[in-house]
C-alpha cells in the first residue's frame, strides 16, 4: 500500500478546498459573486454595463427633479403675475365708471404704470440657479409679431363678417412699428337712394404719438364688401387702409359683404405690440437613460410686452375697453403659459418615476449577476470547512501511518 501517495492526494484535495474556502469566505464578507474579473469575466462586463446604466438613471432622475423645482420656481413667478393681472382689470374697470374723477383716474393710473413695472421687473429678476426663467430666453417658440385681435366681430348677412379675412388671411395687417390702438366699425343705417350701407370707422390709441381718435363714414354697396364705384379688394391690396396723425400708416383691413339686414352690427378691432424674446432655446434636461436621451422644458416669455400689456394708458372708454380686453388677453395668455408649465411637470415627474422603476429593475438584474447568494455560499462555505477538517485528518493519519510502517520495516531488518 503507497500511503504517502494517498497522503499527497489527500494533501492536493485541501489545498483545492483551502482556495475554495478562501474565495467563499471573500464573497460572504463582500457579499458579491464577482469580486474580480477572473471570477466570472463575461458577467463581469455585464454587470458594469447594467451599472452604468443605473448610474445614469439615477443622475437622471435627479436631472428632472431639478428641472421641476425650476418649474415650480417659474409658476410661483407667473402666479404673482397673475394676481397682478387681475388687480390691472379691475382698475380699469373701475377707470370705466363716469363717477371717477380726474384726480381717481390719475391715481389709477399711476398704480397701473407701477403695476406694469413690476410685470417687467418679476420677469427679468426669476431666476434658477442663475438661469433666467421667464425673459424668453427659456423657450424654442419665436415671438409673435404685431397683430390684431378681432375682439368682437359678429358675422354679416352676406356670409362673411364685417372686418373680413377671406380675401387676405393675414387680414387686419398692423405696421410693425405701429402704436397699440383700437378700431370701431359699426353699421350705421341704410340708404335706399344709393343703394348703400352707412359705416362708422372710429380708430385711436392709448398712445399719444398716435394723435386724436379719427372717425370716418364710409358707404358699402348693397350685397358687396367695397365701396361704390370702386372695385372688390383683392389679395395684398386691402380696401382700407389708416394712418396716424403724421400720415404713416398704421392698419388696413378689408370690410366684409353687407346687407341692410347689418344694420345696427358692430365689430371691436384691437392690435397687440410685437413680443420680445431674450437668445436662446428651451432647456435640455438628460433623462440619463441613453446617450443624447433627453426632455425638453420650455418657459415663454411673460414680460408686460410678451403679454401685451405694456402700456395700460386711460383714455375715453373705446381706448379703456380696448385696454380691458388686452388684459383679459394677457389673462388668458398666461392661463395657458401656466397650464403648459403644469403639463410640463406633470411629465418630467412621470418621466422620473418611470428612471426609478428602471434602475431598480436594472439594478437587480446586476445584483443578480454581482452579488452572491448568501445561503448557497454558506452551505458551500459548511462543506469546505467539513471537507477541510476531514482532509487534514486524512493527511495527519497517513503521515503516522507511514511512520509505523517504517518502524516494522526497521525491526524486520533488524531481525
């Protein structure tokens, strides 16, 4: 019998368990499966990639919670502006009543220039970590230019409405550089011995530069949108056109088809100024799900001009409706602004939600590559030690085996 032989198997059986222990006793103390590369190199790669990619989801649901506390900031800013907008209304309004008098109106109107400072004053000074928020600079949608609002624009008998845009959409056209101002038009009576419409064109501004409010009459022919003796407007040459008091022009608009059943109709013209926009685009939020993954958050403009509210200036009651109605325009804007912002949180926290689900789902497909099954491990951690125990008697026994074997080799010798 070669009992060192069985000695040194047994000897090269606990080296194998004692390395076997060794990385056990690693991976409970670590609690991985994959503490190096050369214990598992290709679930090693994976698990890297699966935690870059948890890394990113997490940075990126931080992202977008960053964006939303910018958000937040620029709806308490448009929310103030509101509140101011209300107050504007109502001293208009309240400039509207006959029993106000000149001293009232000039408070009201001092309130209103503060007012509208401190319009322009919120939207310049909101900012986020530095970043301004609400000057335009924070939006991809370009500003609009000069217009005309047809507040009140009942339809004529003929088909088509007393300031009609049938022939030129871009139909009333105010000159860019025009003073804010508002028009009139009414139906005034009908004349059977010229077969005609008497209209009344009254148009002035809240701005002085613009002079006097001018008013005109002006005769439609029966059934037609021109007046008689002239011919029907045609595309980019509208039938009326107005100017201020030096003579530069300022609007022109196309009248519509009436008939004497228009009698007694009446259209509301008001103009808007330009907006203005601060450079720059809307802000890029990297959701950190992908390479170049990422959600736009877009902020408009809400300065006094942005809303057309700029220059809030009593006059007589056409120009103090027409100052009405752009607030109420400015209102509504801002309304909308604030239900885009709105919507806009609304996704970037369910973008957020939807990085979390993602990363723990991902982070435990790593684990399940990374991390080491604790009860498999300490059953194979039991087993090693057992096996330890029983090659190390092993070893030990046939160590005095060969030593007894060599005594009763001597003593037969010696015999």
């Amino acid at each position: 019998m070669d009992v060192l032989s069985l000695a040194g198997v047994a000897l090269n059986a606990s080296l194998t368990t004692q390395n076997e222990l060794q990385t056990l006793t690693q991976r409970l103390s670590s609690g991985l499966r994959v503490n190096s590369a050369a214990d598992d190199p290709s679930g090693l790669a994976i698990a890297e990639t699966l935690a870059s990619k948890v890394s990113g989801l997490d940075e990126g649901a931080q992202q977008l919670q960053t964006a939303n506390n910018a958000l937040t900031v620029a709806d308490g800013a448009m929310s103030t502006i509101s509140d101011i907008l209300q107050r504007m209304r109502t001293l208009v309004v309240q400039a509207r009543s006959s029993l106000e008098s000149a001293a009232d109106t000039a408070n009201i109107q001092d309130e209103l220039n503060e007012l509208t400072l401190e319009i322009n004053h919120i939207a310049e000074s909101t900012t986020f970590n530095g970043r301004q928020l609400l000057d335009g600079s924070a939006s991809s949608v370009p500003p609009l230019d000069t217009r005309a609002m047809l507040v009140v624009n009942p339809t004529a008998s003929g088909g088509g409405n007393i300031i009609d845009q049938s022939v030129d959409p871009t139909q009333p056209a105010v000159a860019p550089d025009a003073p804010q101002l508002v028009q009139s038009i009414s139906v005034d009576s009908y004349d059977p011995v010229a077969n005609a419409l008497n209209v009344t064109v009254t148009i002035g501004s809240q701005d002085p530069e613009f002079g006097p409010e001018q008013t005109s009459t002006v005769q439609i022919g029966n059934g037609t949108d021109y007046q008689p003796g002239f011919s029907p407007p045609t595309p980019g040459s509208p039938s009326f056109y107005q100017t201020d008091q030096y003579g530069n022009y300022v609007l022109s608009f196309n009248i519509g088809t009436l008939t004497p059943a228009d009698v007694g109709s009446t259209a509301l013209l008001v103009t808007l100024p330009a907006q203005e926009k601060a450079p720059g685009s809307a802000l890029d939020v990297n959701t950190g799900d992908s390479e170049g993954s990422v959600v736009s958050v877009d902020i408009g403009g809400v300065s006094a001009v942005d809303l057309g509210v700029n220059e809030v200036i009593l006059g007589d009651d056409l120009e103090n409706e027409a100052a009405e109605y752009r607030i109420d325009y400015a209102i509504q804007t801002l309304a909308t602004g604030r239900a885009e912002l709105g919507s806009q949180m609304v996704g970037l926290q369910e973008t957020s939600q939807n990085n979390n689900t993602d990363a723990v789902n991902t982070q435990s497909a790593e684990s399940a590559i990374r991390d080491v099954d604790v009860g498999s491990a300490v059953v194979q951690y039991t087993s090693a030690q057992v096996l330890t125990q029983i090659q190390t008697r092993v070893v030990a026994s046939t160590e005095k085996m060969a030593q007894n074997v060599a005594t009763l080799v001597a003593d037969s010798i010696v015999r």
